[in-house]
C-alpha cells in the first residue's frame, strides 16, 4: 500500500467530518435567535446544560457520528471477525484501514484543513493547560491556610475570588476580600465558588470555548456570554439554597463588585472563574425575581449510559446507512 491508499481512508473521514462540522455550525446560527428567546424562561441550571451541549456540538456530532461509523469496523479487525469492506466493494467505505475512494485533490485539502484545525484547536488548549498550571502554582505559594476543604486563604492586596483546576477544583480567597467580608457574607462568597468547583466549571468553560471555535463568530460570542451567565446564575442560585436568602445573595454580590471595581488579577490569566464581572446586574436582577423551577430530568450519567447503549446497538445500521449516503 502507497502513501496515497494509507491516507485516502483518512482524508475521507476528515473532509466528512469538516462537513457534518460546518452543516452543525449553520444549523446553529440559523437557529440561534430562537434558542436565545427561548432559553429566557429556562431555569439557570438547564439552561447552562443546553448552551453548554449547543457550544460543543459542531465538534462532539461529528466525532460521535464518525466514531459509530468506523466502529463495526474496527470491532471487526480487533476480534478477529475481520469486516465487510472487502466483501462490499461497490461503494466508498467509512473505513480507518481500507482505501475506498482514490486521494483526490478535494481529499487532500479537507485532510490539510482538519490537520490545521486539529493543530491549532489542540495549541489553544495546550496553552490553556500551562496557563492553568502557572497560576495554580503562583496561587498556592501565596497560601497562608486552608479555611475549609478546597477553598484556600492567598496573601494579596486584591479583593478576589477564584475557582480553578479541572480535575480537581479548588477556591482561592484573597485575605484581602476575606478580612473585608463580613462572617455572612463570607459564606456566601465560598458557597458560591464551591458551586464553581462542584460543576466543574473551569474544565467546563475550556472544552466549551475551544470547541465553540467552531461556531461562527457572531454566534460564538453570543453563546459564550449566555453561557458563562447561565453557570453564574446557578452558582448564585446554589449559594442561596445553602444560606437560604436570595436577597443577601443579591446584596453580596454588589459588596463584592464594590470592593472589586477598577482592581482585577492581571497577573492571572489561565482558565479561572472569578465571582463578579460585567454579569453582576443581570445576575442581581435575576435573584430578585422568582426562579423557574427545573424540569424533572434523567441524572446525566445515565442518560449518557443510555445514549452509548444505543448509538453501540445501532453503529451497524448508521454505518451502512451512512455509506449509501455516501455513494
């Protein structure tokens, strides 16, 4: 087998995956006014989901499709079953091993453009990584003490509040915000970015903005925004459910915006969630009014239990069917 047959396999999941990538991003600007409407009178929980699954979808569709389409495939060579690509050669095959279409010029540059995308996508996320990893270490050196589990006490002139670390998060508080905050209040602050830590939101805010990369420009900034709203509303909606008063909640967060304005951390510049921002007004009117309830759901690990139970049952049909399209 030449170079041109070892790489044809590839450079047609690659094209197709541009494709089915680009078609997601379309639907998703064209339906973006209307999810944005709609997603008004969703509670904040549900509706920081939803964005987040819109923000990854024109990456996670089309690497979940082809994956189930070269799965019987593969499944195939590693037990030994072999597959059926050789058997059916009257038609291209979405295939990792088997050279079905000929390395054509369109090929070769949907190849070339996935490579760069793939480069340049996994460059941002290698820099969020050191980024992170850069200020975790600064964070900790100025650690004085621990004021409970995950949340650390930092030595600095600056009034702040950070959530960080993806696989395990954890909170700093700056002795300069916590000796300004009264007892109350203080809680308040540390059961908001518990929250931060509880949803996993800097791990969450790096898949969503590198995936989002894929979206058009205009409908990527306005999802991030909504998106980065929605988790600061939950948290925010979880603080109040731990101290039980919604307005004290809407009272700290303009205490803590006054403390804060004119000041940020430049020195931080990785993946954090701070606790205020340019979010603050919409997120105090949001806690004066009442909150949506949030529909009954399905747990989430097993709705995705029963997605893989699916899509693993139907990868025979979805392959075939995705090679006749194909054809």
């Amino acid at each position: 087998m030449n170079a041109a047959d070892a790489l044809s396999p590839i450079a047609l999941l690659a094209t197709i995956w541009l494709l089915v990538a680009g078609l997601v991003a379309m639907m998703a600007h064209l339906l973006w006014p209307l999810v944005a409407r709609r997603s008004r009178v969703w509670s904040p929980r549900v509706r920081a989901r939803r964005l987040a699954a819109l923000a990854v979808a024109p990456a996670a569709i089309p690497t979940f499709t082809l994956g189930l389409c070269v799965l019987p495939g593969v499944l195939g060579l590693l037990s030994g079953r072999g597959d059926h690509c050789p058997i059916h050669l009257d038609h291209p095959h979405l295939c990792l091993f088997h050279a079905s279409v000929a390395l054509s010029l369109p090929l070769a540059l949907g190849l070339l453009l996935f490579s760069l995308l793939l480069l340049f996508r996994g460059r941002q996320a290698l820099r969020w990584v050191a980024l992170a990893r850069r200020d975790r270490r600064r964070l900790d050196a100025a650690t004085t003490r621990h004021c409970i589990r995950q949340v650390r006490l930092t030595r600095s002139t600056i009034p702040f509040a950070l959530t960080g670390g993806w696989i395990r998060p954890r909170v700093w508080l700056s002795t300069a915000l916590f000796d300004a905050l009264p007892a109350a209040r203080r809680e308040i602050v540390i059961a908001h970015e518990r929250a931060h830590a509880e949803r996993r939101d800097p791990l969450l805010w790096a898949v969503a903005s590198t995936c989002a990369g894929l979206h058009l420009p205009g409908t990527r900034q306005a999802l991030l925004a909504s998106l980065r709203l929605a988790a600061e509303q939950d948290c925010d909606e979880r603080a109040a459910a731990r101290v039980g008063d919604r307005l004290e909640v809407a009272e700290t967060l303009l205490f803590v915006e006054r403390l804060m304005r004119g000041r940020n951390v430049d020195s931080l510049s990785g993946p954090h969630v701070a606790l205020t921002g340019s979010t603050v007004p919409q997120r105090v009117r949001s806690l004066l009014t009442a909150r949506p309830d949030d529909p009954t759901v399905l747990p989430l690990p097993l709705v995705c239990a029963g997605l893989a139970l699916l899509a693993g049952a139907g990868a025979g049909s979805l392959h075939h069917a995705a090679e006749h399209l194909l054809e």
